[in-house]
C-alpha cells in the first residue's frame, strides 16, 4: 500500500489549499484568541487573585479592541478563502504519513532484523493518551492553555522518557534471587541485537532523584533547561546503553555495584535535543520529574548515574546511605505487583515507559500542534501519521470543522492503513471527524522470509455522557472495519502463510468507564468478550490496582500534582486519588464532586483503554501482558493520564 507523504494528490491543488487557508487563518487566529481572552483557567485566575496588577488582565483589556478590530476587518478575506477552502476537502487524503529515517542501530530497519519468530519470544511496548491539543478557546473549557507551547513540550516529555537507558535490578535474598521486572519506570532501552545488555561503570545508587552530570560546574537547571543530554537526538549509541545493578537483601551489606562493560561506556539518555522551554501550564520548578533533565524523578524509580571518570559521587557524602537502598528496592517491588495473583506488574509511573514502541494519541486536533508534536517525537519514534480525518463536507456526515485528533507514532515500519469517520456523531461531537485509524505494522521476519506483523487500531468515542447508544454503535463500527481492514490487507491463507500475526491491539479514548452506573450497556458491549482489558474483572468490576485516567479539571495546577513525581504520590494513595481523579457524575441532587467522593466506590473514571486481542494471531504464539502502568509524565499538561501497557509474544517450542 502506498502510504500519503501529503494532503493532496497533486501541487496543484496543494497551492490552492495554502492560499484559501492564508486567507483564513488570520480570522480564525484572531477569533481564537479573542475567545480564549474570557475564558481564564484556574491558573490564572489565582495569578489574578494574588497580583491584583496581573499583566494578563491588563493585556486583555488593552488588546480585546485591537483584535476585535482586526477580526472584523479579516472576515471578507476569511469568507472568500473559506469558499476557496471547502470543495477543496473532497480531495484531500485522511491522513499524512511522515517517516525520518534512521540508519543506525534504533532506526526501524534495524529493528526487524533483531526477531526472526524464534527462541524465548519478543516484548512490545503500546501508549495510548489524550492531549487535548485543541484551539486554545477550546482548550481553556478542559482548564489547559497554551497549546503550541504544551504540544511542542509534550514531544519532549513522551521523547525523554521513552528513550533511557535501560537498569536492571537484581535483588539477593534469602526468599528472592531473581532479577525484578523491567519496571516502566526503571530505566529502560534497547538491548543489543545479541540480546546482552549493556552495562556502564560508575558508582550506581537507588535514590529518589536523577541527575545526569556533563560539564563540571553545570547545574542541573541548565540540563532541564537543554533537554536530557547534550547530544543529538540521532545519536543511537546513546540507547545501546544499559546498567546492572547487584543489590544484597542485607541492609548491612555491600552498597550495589554496577557491572562495568568491557568498553567502559557510559550510560547516556539517546533523547536530547534543542532547547527546552516551559509552558505556562507547567512551570519547572524543584521536584519535577515530567524531563529526566530536572533536578529530581521518580523517587523510587530511578537511580543516580555518576559520571565521573574515576567512578566517584559529584556530592560529598553520597554514598554513606547505600547499604540501605535494598529495602527501599524491596518496597518499590512490592509495590509495583500488590496482589500475588496477578500475572503482570503494574504501578503508577512517573515516567513513559522507557524502549516505547508504538504511541497512539487522540485530541490532536490542531494542525500547527500537531506539526510541533511531530517534529519533536521524530527524535525518537521513525514512523509518524498525523493530521488524521476528514474535513468539511466529506460524504458520510454534517460538515466538519476538526480532524479526527487522532495521531500515531511508531519505531516498526508501517505497511497499511485505514481511516473511517463515525458517521453518528451528535452536536458539539459532530462537528470533529472523530473516527477510527487502523494500522499494520511489520514488527520482524522469520527465517523463512515470512513477515511478522502486528494491527493497531485506535480510536476516539462520542462524548457526550448520555448517548450509550452511540457510542455501542461506534463499538460496533470499531470491529466491523477492523475485520474488514484485515481481510484486505492479509496476503496470506492457510496453505500458505506469508504473514505471522504477533498482536491485535485496540486503544483510545473510549468515554466512559467500567464503574460508572449510567455506562452499564457500553460496560456489556461484545468488545470485551473479543479483546481483554487486563484492568477489568468483568462489567462494572474493576481490579483493586486499577485507576481513574481522567483528572479532575479543578485541581490540575495545585501544588501537590504540578509535578510528575508529585502527581504520583498523590495517585498512590486512595485519598489522592478521591482528591484529583474524576468520579461518575451524580443524577441525584444535593452535592457537588468533591463533596460527594467519601461515598463513591472504585478508584475514578477510566475512559482510557488498551486492550489485546488473541483472534487471528499466530497459532504457535500467545500474547500475554507483562506490565501495565499509568503514567503521570504529562501532569500540568493535559487533563487525563496516559496509559502504557508491555505485550510479551511468546513462541512456542516448536518454533524455537
């Protein structure tokens, strides 16, 4: 299949879309911020209420005239791009596909020589968030601004931390001898294509910072300030790297030692890049973990690199609390597996999970932001479609003024895809392309040449609460093109079977919950007999670890969740998670949201959903979970919390 690198078929028409939309952007950017001028958030209007003189209010005062003026004058322009604009729409293709390539040792070529169907099995790695990248009128309705400045810091963010150098901890014990899972929040990269990992020298020590030390005399503001490492973003050795930590089960023992390699590298973060900047929705302050650049991290996630030559600690004193670092390791396992019967770990994380393989992102509905998200997420990801959805009218529904919001981005070589718009969408709904994108993705080969590949499919639901109806239907759309998406893009039959199947994954915003009493028939939908939720018992049944991934609006810019690692902690505890997560709303009257969370079951609304399908796949192979975190990197940046989940692909012993 041939993957669309532009909008339009022919320059020809791609001149006249950039003209009709030179005409009207200066009408809609005045609008924009017109609108987004008397609709302040919660940040500001404390900054109101502390500084009676806010420049913000002033600068509304004096400018609301000027672009008022402005905007009036702009509509002519504006109507006759917009006449321009429209029958243009019938040609323009649903999506645009953007690849850098990389040839280094990260780079997706390099990728699918490292599994070739054999031996113990292949991990991948999926995400799926809401950035709510909208218009910045309409992104103050969800209590987030700024929108440019949060898509380009959000690239950063999710780039920093899916690309760390990868620790393993091994724990001696008298009832524990292996080594722990690779936790989303340990540091985690790319081994080798030999499947060694690589290991660093230097004294290694679990900590509840980070700080990653170049020049002598740098402060560690200045690294938050210029991304993770001075390097380039293109440099892969940097994610060759990795470290293995010795940690004794005696708090009386030996401090852990790092296993030097033979080429005595260094551990370094693959991921940096240009200068970082702050938004206004998160100031950078102490105890700021959302960039592994910031002074500190995960506290119990993270450990501390020195990079010194000699091997030495950069702080005097740093290494008299080593010997009791096993206990806190201890605990930090514990808490990442709670309950003895689950198969998988989970836990709430500071940080996206490191080695990410493939993102899929909704509510990217602005195009200038999703090319800052883009330009910043090629660091790390090759593979990238954006700008997804249809655009005026389109033939399946009412007339549409945004895209579908949907965004994908992936480090494995994209094969085909397929874009449907939900053609049932009601009211505000209506008026954005919301659909469903399909994806398969070449993920290995086996020796035989035959290809392995992989479906993603993701998608964004209705939102409004009360339409249980439309949204089964979009459920039942979501499968119907599934199926259809994969009996037209399969090349292989039973008697000769050119492709091997790896995993079937279904990912999104889906906008409602699984303990909410008015979502009852979308929690029965025939989805779940199909697809399992490793967060679900059954309808209307959580499990205990499970959390809400939709924040409360209110408290986005306090103080004990402005950060990543604050958000955590508060996440970790049930009276956090009453104070910050979003319940079901109430029809009974008496009572807002935040005095009515003593009585509410569960732990808050989880509208965000990654589930793994075993239909299909190769009869040899079995797909099982093997971690699942939520994520709180993007606190202060959006109003919900990302979720990752690492899919193991076992092969069977006849296929080793």
């Amino acid at each position: 299949m041939v993957l669309y690198t532009t909008p339009f078929p022919n320059s020809c028409l791609s001149a006249l879309h950039a003209v009709s939309w030179a005409l009207i952007f200066p009408c809609y950017w005045l609008a924009d911020r017109l609108l987004a001028s008397f609709i302040p958030t919660t940040y500001e209007k404390r900054q109101r209420a502390d500084d009676p003189c806010y420049l913000q209010l002033l600068c509304t005062v004096l400018f609301t005239p000027v672009y008022l003026a402005l905007l009036v004058a702009s509509l002519p322009f504006a109507f006759l791009g917009f006449l321009l604009w429209s029958p243009l729409q019938s040609a323009r293709r649903p999506y645009i596909y953007s690849r850098l390539e990389d040839k280094g040792p990260t780079g997706g070529a390099a990728l699918l020589s490292e599994w070739k169907g054999t031996g113990p099995g292949k991990s991948f790695c999926f995400a799926t968030a809401n950035l709510c990248l909208l218009p910045d009128s309409l992104a103050r309705l969800n209590n987030v601004f700024n929108t440019q400045a949060r898509a380009k810091e959000i690239g950063q963010r999710i780039r920093n931390g899916a690309s760390r150098p990868q620790i393993k901890i091994y724990i001696d014990s008298p009832t524990n001898t292996s080594i722990s899972a690779a936790s989303f929040s340990s540091l985690v990269s790319p081994q080798g294509s030999d499947g060694v990992p690589r290991a660093v020298p230097g004294s290694i020590k679990r900590t509840a910072s980070v700080e990653y030390k170049g020049d002598s005399g740098r402060h560690p503001s200045d690294e938050a300030a210029n991304g993770l490492a001075s390097g380039d973003p293109g440099d892969g050795g940097n994610l060759e790297d990795a470290c293995i930590v010795r940690i004794s089960g005696d708090e009386g023992g030996r401090p852990p030692e790092a296993v030097d390699p033979p080429n005595g590298g260094q551990a370094r973060n693959g991921a940096g890049g240009g200068p970082r900047g702050q938004t206004p929705n998160h100031s950078q302050r102490d105890g700021d973990s959302g960039s592994l650049g910031s002074p500190s991290a995960s506290r119990e996630s993270l450990v501390k690199g020195r990079a010194g030559a000699d091997g030495g600690s950069g702080e005097p004193g740093a290494n008299s609390k080593l010997p009791n670092k096993a206990s806190v390791v201890k605990k930090a396992a514990a808490r990442r597996r709670r309950h003895p019967d689950e198969a998988f770990d989970h836990e709430v994380s500071a940080f996206f999970p490191a080695n990410l393989d493939f993102l899929c992102l909704q509510e990217v509905f602005d195009k200038r932001a999703a090319a800052k998200l883009k330009d910043q997420l090629h660091g790390y990801f090759e593979y990238i479609l954006y700008d997804v959805g249809v655009y005026g009218c389109h033939g399946c529904c009412s007339f549409k003024c945004l895209n579908s919001g949907l965004f994908f981005a992936s480090r494995y070589p994209i094969m085909d895809v397929a874009y449907h718009c939900y053609p049932n969408g009601r009211f505000s709904d209506s008026l954005a392309s919301k659909g469903a994108l399909y994806l398969k993705v070449q993920v290995g080969s086996t020796p035989q040449d035959q290809r392995i590949v992989g479906y993603i499919s993701c998608t964004h639901l209705h939102a409004l609460s009360e339409d249980s109806d439309i949204r089964c239907e979009q459920l039942n759309m979501l499968q119907d093109w599934l199926a259809d998406f994969r009996k037209s893009t399969s090349s292989s039959s039973a008697a000769n079977p050119e492709e091997l199947v790896a995993f079937d994954i279904i990912c999104g915003d889906f906008n409602f919950d699984n303990c909410s009493s008015d979502d009852k028939l979308e929690q029965q939908h025939s989805l779940f007999t199909r697809y399992k939720d490793p967060c679900r018992l059954g309808p209307g049944e959580e499990k205990p670890w499970a959390i809400g991934t939709l924040l409360d609006q209110d408290g986005l810019y306090d103080e004990e969740v402005c950060t990543p690692d604050n958000l955590q902690k508060v996440l970790e505890s049930e009276e956090g998670r009453r104070e910050y997560l979003a319940f079901p709303t109430s029809k009974s009257p008496g009572g807002g949201q935040k005095g009515r969370k003593e009585l509410l079951k569960g732990n808050g609304r989880r509208i965000d959903y990654m589930l793994h399908g075993e239909e299909g796949l190769c009869p040899d192979w079995k797909a099982e979970v093997e971690e699942f975190s939520f994520i709180t990197q993007l606190s202060g940046l959006t109003d919900h919390l990302p979720v990752a989940m690492r899919l193991m692909v076992s092969v069977g012993d006849d296929e080793a």
